[in-house]
C-alpha cells in the first residue's frame, strides 16, 4: 500500500522545477548532458556592428567648431601737448635763420614759453614767432632753450633766404667848386647790409639830375659770409657844372637802390 504523502510532493516538487526553469535568464540554457553541465552564453547575444567597405571618400565629416579671432584690445594713448619752448636760464637771441650768421631779430626773456613752428633738419634750431613783431618768424638755437610737449613732432622747415636790408650811399662833397667844362672830381661810396649769408649782384649809375642816365657800371658780385655791412668805392668821378645823382643799384638777391647827389659849380 503506498503511502499518501509521497504522492502530495511529487507534483509539487515538479511544479517547482517546472517555475524555476521558466525565470532563468534569456541569456543561458542547460546544458543537455545534464544537471551538473555548466551553462553556457546564448548565440543571440548582439555583435558589433562591422563598418562598411569600398570607397569612404564621400563620408562626410562633422563640422568642427573654429575659435572666433579674440579682438584686440584697445589701449588709449597719452596725447602730448603741443610743443613749446623757453629760454635754459638768460634771454637769447632770436635770429633770422638757423645760424650765428644770421641777424638778431629780437629776444626771448627768462620766463617767455612759446610755441615751436618748425626746425633744421639736424633739428638743432627751432622757429617760432618773433617775441618783438608777431607778424615775423626768427630762430633760436637747442643748447641754451627748455622744450617741452611734442617736440617729435615739430616740421622741418625751409631755411628762410637772406637778402639786403639796407643800403646807402655816401658822398665826399655835395657842392664841388670846380671850372665848368673842366674835370671836377668827386668821391662816393656805397655800402650794402644783409640779415644772412648770401651774395649780392649790384652795380652803379651816374645820372644828370632830373635828366638822362649819363654812365653805367657792369654788375658785380659782393659775397657776404653773414649778417653783415661791406662797402664798395667806385673811384672818384669828374663831371661837369651841373646837377648829379650817383645811384647804387642792387639787382639780386632782391632789389635795392640807394642814391645821394652832388653839384659842380664854377667859383
């Protein structure tokens, strides 16, 4: 007679079996030799997957992000005033042009500041307004001189031309006694002042005063080395009774003329 508890627990027993075997995971199976077999993975498990062959030429290539150009900052400068200068210690000369050989103008005291116009171009001299007469322009030298401002930035500017200031004629005897229609000699001299280093073309002239040009010299050259007065002694001249005028005639660098007259009277 078989006993009733071993026909309850068989069914169940493999009931149990029966749950279990249904929740193993998808990924192993039992092996078929039997319970003690290990099991092994499922040939269902995914594999990479392999690239493409033959010609990649045409694949495209995902956009890389360029670094935008980083502006460069900007950094104010410091504007500098305009360029002045004054006198190191004592008043200096104010000069015609950019050398001792030029005539002195005018000066700048102890405690004038002035603009700077322009300089030479070994920027050894600087030009600026004449302290003495505003409409004119003279020159003083670096050495003895304070800068200040933009001095960088100063123009060169041409030498300014030296040319005759001045000239005149001086005569040795206004009323000449003499004997008409008989030699009556007589002697002037002319002189010649520049504001600079220069050469001059002149010449002289003897007239009947009030009447014709009697006699004419040929040009001549009178080099001048600065700033300076020469003079010129044409000899003495012999006219007749009468009236004369003796001009000095300066053609170049620019034009000048200076006269005087005389007379020759019988006694």
């Amino acid at each position: 007679m078989k006993h009733p508890l071993k026909v309850i627990v068989l069914p169940v027993s493999a009931l149990i079996f029966t749950i279990s075997a249904c929740s193993l995971p998808a990924a192993f199976t039992s092996s078929p030799t039997g319970s003690g077999s290990q099991p092994t993975q499922s040939a269902s498990t995914a594999l990479p997957t392999p690239l493409p062959s033959g010609d990649l030429s045409n694949t495209s290539t995902p956009d890389v992000p360029t670094a935008s150009p980083t502006a460069t900052p900007i950094v104010p400068t410091a504007t500098l005033s305009p360029a002045k200068l004054t006198p190191l210690s004592v008043a200096v000369n104010c000069r015609y042009g950019p050398s001792p050989d030029y005539l002195i103008l005018s000066n700048l005291m102890p405690g004038d500041n002035v603009p700077i116009l322009g300089t030479d171009s070994d920027r050894n001299w600087w030009e600026i307004e004449d302290p003495d007469n505003p409409a004119l322009k003279c020159w003083v030298s670096d050495p003895v001189v304070v800068l200040s401002g933009d001095a960088a930035s100063v123009p060169v500017v041409p030498v300014p031309d030296a040319y005759v200031i001045r000239a005149a004629v001086s005569i040795d005897k206004t009323t000449v006694h003499g004997t008409c229609g008989g030699p009556n000699p007589d002697d002037f001299t002319g002189s010649i002042t520049t504001n600079g280093p220069v050469t001059v073309v002149f010449h002289w002239e003897i007239w009947k005063t009030g009447g014709a040009k009697l006699n004419s010299t040929a040009d001549q050259n009178l080099v001048f080395p600065s700033a300076t007065t020469l003079t010129d002694n044409p000899g003495s001249k012999s006219e007749d009774c009468g009236k004369y005028t003796v001009k000095l005639v300066v053609t170049s660098p620019n034009p000048v003329t200076a006269q005087a007259e005389w007379q020759v009277v019988s006694p």
